[in-house]
C-alpha cells in the first residue's frame, strides 16, 4: 500500500464519520472505501484488511493513525523498530 492510498483511505473514513455524525448521506464515501479496499488488499497490513473486511471502520481509522506516519507509510512510528 502506498502513502498516498493509506492518506486516501484515511480521509475516506474521516469524511464518512463526519457524514455520520452530520447525519449527511454517506453512500460516496463507502463506495470510495470499499474501491481502496479492493485496491490495497494485496499489499496492506494483515490487521487493516481485516478491519476494512469485517467494516470495522473505527477500528481502520485508528489503526492508520497510531501505527503509522503519513510521512513515511510502512514503517512504525514507534521506537523499537
């Protein structure tokens, strides 16, 4: 997955959330996360397909903001790596 797919796919979960909470339809940004998801599913992170898979979208939002930097997708944020 690319950074530019894992920023794509952030702001298509932060937008339906926003849609949500605005109660606004939110039909467009499922379908873009559901294209991304078909796009990066061969070379995501095992635990974000999962989410996407099982529409843990709480959960794939957050995993795409605590493990990893927008500047340098791919690689832990933290110190031990």
């Amino acid at each position: 997955m690319t950074s530019e797919q894992a920023r794509s796919l952030k702001e298509s979960l932060e937008s339906m959330f926003e849609h949500i909470a605005s109660r606004e339809g939110m039909g467009d940004d499922l379908r873009q996360i559901e294209e991304l998801q078909r796009e990066i599913a061969s070379t995501a992170p095992t635990m974000l397909n999962h989410y996407l898979q099982r529409r843990s979208y709480t959960k794939a939002l957050d995993f795409l903001n605590q493990e990893f930097d927008a500047k340098n997708f791919g690689r832990p944020t933290s110190a031990d790596d």
